[in-house]
C-alpha cells in the first residue's frame, strides 16, 4: 500500500526538507506541495490525499483552522512547524504527530510509520510497520512481530520468520506500536502480548524463546494478560 500525501507550508525549504525525507520512504508518496494554504486545501478537497503535513504559522489560514476545516474529511494529518507552544492545540485537533522544526529524518521516519499504520487502519488492512534494516526497507506486520531488543543503538526486531536490526530507540518504537497489543516489560525489550505462551516471576515465553521480565512492569503485565482489575 502507498499512503498519498500533500505538503502545505509558506516556506520552500521546508516543503523541499519534507520532499527530500518522503523521497527515502518506499510507502508514502508526496503527490504535491503548497505554500499557499488556500491552494492546499482545495486539492484537498479535490482530490482526498491520505495524509497531509501541515504547517501552522501561515498567512491567510493557518495550519490549525485548515485542519479544523478537513477534520470531517476523516483525513490524517502531521504538524510540522518551528513553534512548540500550539503542541497542546495540535493534540486537541487528534494531529497523529507534531515535528517541531528542524527535524531529523529519523523522527520524520516515526511520525511516517505511525501515519502508514493509522491509515492502513482506516483502510481495514493488516497492520505493519516498515523498518530500515541496512540498506533496504522491511514490512513487517505485527501479526507476525514476536517481541523487540534493544543492544546499543540498535533494535532487534524478532519476528515469526527471522531477525531484522534498525536504529532506533525503544521510545521511538513504542511510539509507533499499539498500546493495546505492545508493552515494554524490561529496559531492553518489548513484547507482542497475544504471543506470550507463558507468565512466570522473572520471565515470559514466547515461541520458546525466555525474555526476561523486570519486577517494574511485573504487574501491570499480569493485569493486563490475566484481566485482572
């Protein structure tokens, strides 16, 4: 699946830093860039792109009233933008993420995933992820996702077909998986909860493999796989 998107943003090298990112991206398209907020929300309109990064701060409309106005839309959107203090703002308008300019790649990359994933949602297909192993782009749906490690500035994805490095850390990626099937149990690792074969004090299994389990997530673990209250 490729997720089309739009760029609105009064400046050109911003717009040119989004196309430059979205270029390294196997699943996002930017099918077209706007400085003029007016302009963007008519194509919008016209032609209902997945997803749109937006920035705020522009003359005419700003980011947050275009975003007011396309809300019914259903669309998915990202802030983009140099000022922190409409973070809260962007929350309330359900934005998927706020970069706050200047941004890497790497945190464009976590705002992309968690774009793919809520669109592919919204689409009723399987949900994945991709991942930058070495020089190539991995799908991996979590279906198949088994549990993650952390060595380093690396993460070990282990799946139900192999192992996959990247770099990135442990919050980047909770911030992409979903809550309701992921959960960090360790400093170093976190698990797809419905693969979990078995609970003890110290670990769980998973697949046959143990992955230990620190006495701070102890509980809230046993909660959630036992539905205690």
């Amino acid at each position: 699946m490729l997720i089309n998107a739009v760029a609105i943003d009064d400046e050109v090298p911003a717009l040119e830093l989004i196309q430059m990112y979205v270029e390294k991206l196997p699943f996002i398209h930017l099918d077209k860039s706007f400085t003029d907020p007016k302009e963007g929300l008519q194509y919008i309109f016209e032609n209902q792109p997945d997803l749109i990064f937006l920035d705020i701060n522009m003359p005419g409309l700003k980011g947050t009233e275009l975003a007011k106005i396309i809300q019914p839309l259903g669309k998915s959107f990202i802030f983009t933008t140099a000022y922190s203090e409409f973070a809260l703002q962007g929350y309330e308008l359900q934005a998927l993420d706020y970069l706050l300019k200047p941004f890497g790649f790497e945190r464009f990359l976590t705002a992309s995933n968690r774009a793919f994933q809520e669109i592919v949602k919204k689409k009723g297909e399987e949900n994945s992820v991709f991942f930058k192993d070495s020089y190539d782009w991995v799908r991996v749906n979590l279906s198949e996702l088994k549990y993650v490690k952390s060595e380093g500035n690396l993460l070990f994805i282990h799946t139900k077909s192999g192992t996959l490095s990247t770099r990135m850390t442990i919050s980047d990626i909770l911030s992409i998986l979903p809550n309701d099937t992921f959960m960090r149990i360790h400093k170093s690792y976190v698990v797809n909860l419905t693969g979990i074969d078995k609970l003890e004090k110290h670990q769980v299994t998973i697949a046959g493999e143990t992955i230990p389990l620190a006495n701070a997530y102890r509980e809230i673990l046993e909660k959630r796989l036992l539905k205690k209250p």
